[in-house]
C-alpha cells in the first residue's frame, strides 16, 4: 500500500514562497481555461449559526484533489482559525491517495496569489501604492504576494490595530485608516464581509480592486454603488454568481452574465482586461479548487 505522506502549515509554506504560489495560480487559471483541469462546482454545507464546511474537488496533472474547508466567522474570538480542514491528494491514473495536505496554508497561498494575479492582469502598468482591508489570514498572505510582485509601497487597516502594525512592519509598509488604503492604486479587502469596507464615493479612476472576503452568498464587501462603477471580473461566474460579491449585484438585477468577465479568459488572451486607464476594475475571488490543485502540485513537487 502506498505510504500516505502529510504535510503540515509549516510544510506547506517552507515548500512554497508568495511568489511561486502566484506562478502556479496563473498557470492554474490557464489550464482551466484551457479545459484541461477540471473541475465540479464546489458544494456548501451550512453549519448554522457558526459558518459552513465547502467540499471542492479538482483534477489535473495527473493529481485528484478534494479540499474540505471550512468558513466560521466567529472562530477568531474562540482563538481558532475561519479557515481550517484538509486537501485530500490522489494518483489521477490509480486512484491511490497519496498525501493528506493541511488545507489552510494551501488556502492562505492561493487566495493571496489570486489577489496578486488579478493585479498583475487588470492593474494599471503603473500601479505602486497596494492597500489591504482585513489584515487576518488570509489578507496577510494577499499582501505577501502582493509585496513578492513589487508592491513595495502598502497601506494596512483593520480595527485590530495589532494586526495591521505586526503585517505593515514585516512588509515595510504603513498601518493606517481604512481611507487611505482604499485610496490605493490595488485595493485588496479581505474582510468577514459583514460591512461595505469599499463605498462608492471612494473610488477613483485608474484603481483596481481585488475582493476576497466575501466568499459565500449573504456576505458583501462592497456598496452596490461601487460596484455599478466597475468593470467586473470573477474566477469562475457559476460561483461568484451565487456565492460571491457579484451575487449581491445579481440579485439586485445591476449584475449581469455579459458584464463579468472571467480572470482564466484575460489570462489567455481570449477577452479584454482594462480597456483604459481611467477604468476601476473588481475582481471577485471566491476560491477555486484549482487553485488548491496549483499549490497542491507545488507541495507534492518538493
Ligand atoms: N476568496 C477566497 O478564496 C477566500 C479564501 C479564504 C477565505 N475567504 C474569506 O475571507 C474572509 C476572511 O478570512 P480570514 O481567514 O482571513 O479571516 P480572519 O478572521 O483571519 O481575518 C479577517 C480580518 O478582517 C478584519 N476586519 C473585520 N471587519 C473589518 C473591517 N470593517 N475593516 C477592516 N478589517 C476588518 C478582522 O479584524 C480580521 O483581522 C472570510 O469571509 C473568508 O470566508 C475567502
């Protein structure tokens, strides 16, 4: 029998750095664009009142992945992750598993990567200044990637301040108020998305916009309004449709179909990105298991 190996966090990121966990989630969008990862749509199962456990199964490259995760809002004030579980890593030709990788690293990676990639392909070519809303987990690994594409130059908000000043003073950048980050050139927010943290009136011509948090339908990051000025890109419009920032704009009827474009299509050249600089484009992430796929091979490949 195969010896099934694990990896822990510690594993996870010795294996991969910010920058490489944004190479393979480019390439990840690539292949699923391509059709040559697969990729079935990722399952809820509610836990309420305390969040919701995601079953999201991918394959390609020869590896079969499923990762169960959960989102449990109030875990934090338990002194417990949102974010924890498991990816599952199986031989695609023998069905054989192979390895159990600890699923928040891989999700912190990839989340952060997606960020950074979004940036990379609707950014302004002169975007400098980064600002991060929510700096917690996950938003602590955008700015990491963000800062392994050149982002020298970033603003950290979060009403816990400790958080804010410890992530700003590992990049070298500066804790300050939600206004001036959503003032910077790429705005990432990565919050519960209990609260509009981007409203209208603070857009500018030129941004781009990079929305996490709100990963799962009822939770919203930014004002309708806002979103009515922007371009739109998604990872993937089935989820983002109904379980992402898009949905809230979908079930008001100002989000439509047409007016999204997924990232995988810029990527590949196959649909336009920024069409001029005065655009502010969103892009709203909502996680894709081929992302976990793109980390999980980086691990597997160490
Ligand atoms: N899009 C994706 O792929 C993806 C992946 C993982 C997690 N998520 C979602 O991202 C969100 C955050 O997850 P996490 O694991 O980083 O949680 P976390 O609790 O570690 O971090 C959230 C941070 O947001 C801060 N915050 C709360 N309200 C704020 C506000 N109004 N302004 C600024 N900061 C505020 C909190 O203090 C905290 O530091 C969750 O909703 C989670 O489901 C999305």
């Amino acid at each position: 029998m195969t010896e099934v190996r694990t990896f822990d966090a510690e594993a996870v990121f010795a294996a991969v750095s910010p920058a490489e966990a944004v190479e393979r989630t480019r390439t990840a969008f690539l292949r699923h664009r391509a059709g040559e990862w697969v990729m079935p749509a990722k399952t809820y199962v509610d836990a309420p009142p305390h969040g919701d456990f995601r079953a999201m199964p991918a394959r390609g490259e020869g590896l079969a992945i499923l990762k169960w995760v959960t989102s449990f809002p109030g875990n934090p004030a338990r002194g417990l992750p949102v974010v924890a579980g498991a990816l599952l890593v199986s031989s695609a030709e023998t069905g054989e598993l192979l390895a159990i990788v600890d699923c928040g690293a891989v999700t912190s990676l990839r989340t952060g990567a997606a960020a950074a990639v979004s940036a990379q392909a609707l950014a302004r070519e002169d975007a400098r200044t980064a600002g991060l809303i929510g700096c917690g987990v996950n938003g602590a690994w955008a700015a990491r990637c963000l800062a392994a594409l050149g982002f020298t130059d970033g603003v950290c908000t979060d009403p816990r301040t400790e958080a804010a000043d410890a992530l700003a003073s590992e990049l070298g950048w500066r804790a300050s108020s939600r206004e001036e980050a959503v003032s910077a050139d790429v705005v990432v927010t990565v919050t519960p998305g209990d609260e509009p943290v981007v409203l209208a009136a603070d857009l500018r011509p030129g941004q781009h916009l990079a929305v996490l948090g709100a990963d799962a339908h009822d939770k919203a990051e930014v004002e309708l309004g806002a979103i009515e000025r922007c371009a739109l890109f998604c990872d993937e419009w089935e989820q983002a449709s109904k379980g992402g920032e898009l949905s809230t704009g979908v079930s008001a009827g100002i989000v439509e179909r047409e007016g999204v474009t997924e990232l995988g299509a810029v990527l590949a050249g196959q649909a336009e990105g920024r069409t001029s600089a005065d655009d502010i484009t969103l892009f709203d992430s909502t996680g894709l298991a081929i992302q976990d796929l793109g980390i999980a091979l980086a691990v597997l490949g160490r």
